[in-house]
C-alpha cells in the first residue's frame, strides 16, 4: 500500500493508570501493535520497518501483537516473520489472532507456528504472566471464532488483581464489562479508514444513512456498504475509551485496505502503566 493512501505512520503515545498496579511494574512501556494484513497490497515495506523500527526504539519491556497478520491466505506470514524477528522486547512478544488469521482451514495453526518460530508466544484463550504474577495478560480467541468464550479465561482471575486484556474484536469489550479489564487492547476496525472531522468514522456515519440512499449510491460506496458490519460499536472504532470501570484502546493498525485513509494514520502505540 503506498503511502499516499495509507498516510505516513503516527506514534501514540498514552499513560494509562491502573487501581493496585504493584510499584515494580509503575512505569512499565508496552509498545502495541495491529492488523499487519501483511500480502503484498495493503501494508508496505517502509511502513513495516518504520513501525518495527520505533518499537525498539521504544525499548519497550513488552510487546503486543492484537491480530490480522495476515488477510486470507496465510502463506504470507512466513514472510512476515522474518521482519518481526527484529522485534525487541525485555520480557518478551505476546500475540493474539484476528478473524482473518483463521478465515481457512489450518490457517490458525499455520500462522500460531510461524509467529512461535520466532519467539511470539501466541495466546488463544490463555493466561500469560510476562510482568509477574500481579499483573495477568489474557489473550482472548477471536469473538467471530467458535471458541470466543471469556467466561472460560475470566473467571480463573482473581477480581482484586489487575489485568491486561488482548481481543482482536473491540466490541468485546461490551461482555467484558462482567469483568475485571484495566486495560482491553484492540485493533480490528482499522479507526474506520477513513474519519470525517467532528463526526467519527465513515463506515458508520454511512451506517446511519445508508437506508435512505438510492441503490446505486450504495453500489458505488462498495468499501462502506461491506464495512459497516465489521463492528456494532462504531463509537470505539479507535483510541482510548473508559467503559465504566475498564478502559480500551482501540488501535488504528498497519494494513490498509483499499480506497485508502483519510485523517486515520496507521499506527504504533506506546503505552506507560502508571499506579492510580
């Protein structure tokens, strides 16, 4: 994808304070990163390498891959590993699959193998413990998946221990509300693609109106008529949003699908955990 449609690449940089954050992880850096879509169209190897790039120079203490490394076929990704194998992280590279890293049969076991080739502990409905014990980072199945069940992975934790939440799918966050989550990590909607200035993402403000367009309008705004299904809660189709006691953030991504962004960078997220 050339940069023209996709936009030169933004660093976001966010303190997120978390309730009974022990002080050894106060300050903790985690770099996120998203929906790669990585097959030759949609993302760059400019963009990879810049994204890579400021990761490490980040000198994160941990790193969070939330999904879509691939598109459909997933061939691609044992070329994609050999870019993410630069990535620097002190305790460690965590990851999470999208609903395009399983849209085919064998698909999820061919691109869980490739990433843990390389070091990447994927999880799929798991427990991890990269900070220690006091700090759980659960990686979630992908919600369109049949084995998306939160309950299963949730309810192991103990309520008076915070916790970091890895799904694909931000809507998630909505059933996650049963739960403890200081902090949920999405991706998934891409900001929209495309973001009209003071009203929010196109595929949603599209959504509100599509109804009462002629049928050949809606023909010619193929890109919005396909992508209005992808999320129900548009209003969290990017950045950080607090959902009464939890708090999301949705990242932008790398990938780009066509006809492009417009005011929505793709984007490398820098977060610092900070004790509330």
């Amino acid at each position: 994808m050339h940069w023209l449609l996709s936009g030169p690449l933004s660093t976001e940089k966010l303190t997120v304070k978390i309730a009974g954050l022990p002080a050894s992880l106060h300050g903790k850096k985690l770099v996120q990163l998203s929906d790669f879509h990585y097959d030759g169209l949609r993302l760059s190897e400019d963009m990879l390498s810049k994204a890579i790039a400021t990761s490490n120079q980040a000198e994160p203490d941990l790193v969070l891959l939330t999904g879509d490394f691939v598109t459909e076929d997933p061939e691609p990704v044992h070329q994609l590993i050999l870019r993410l194998k630069h990535l620097q992280s002190s305790s460690g590279i965590y990851a999470i699959l999208g609903n395009h890293d399983i849209l085919h049969k064998d698909a999820k076991a061919e691109v869980t193998k490739a990433l843990t080739s390389i070091g990447i502990h994927v999880l799929w409905n798991e427990i991890a413990y990269p900070l220690g014990e006091k700090l759980p980072l659960v990686g979630l199945a992908d919600a369109w998946s049949r084995e998306f069940n939160p309950g299963l992975v949730m309810n192991q934790l103990d309520p008076n221990t915070p916790c970091i939440v890895l799904s694909h799918n931000p809507d998630t966050a909505e059933i996650l509300q049963q739960w403890r989550v200081d902090l949920q990590l999405s991706g998934h909607t891409h900001g929209g693609q495309i973001w009209i200035p003071g009203l929010g993402p196109a595929p949603w403000i599209y959504n509100k109106i599509a109804k009462k367009l002629p049928a050949k309008v809606r023909r010619r705004a193929r890109y919005l008529e396909e992508n209005t299904s992808v999320v129900s809660h548009w209003e969290w189709a990017r950045g950080f949003h607090r959902l009464g006691k939890n708090q999301l953030y949705v990242n932008r991504g790398l990938g780009t699908y066509l006809p492009g962004r417009l005011f929505c960078r793709p984007e490398v997220t820098i977060i610092t955990l900070q004790s509330e």
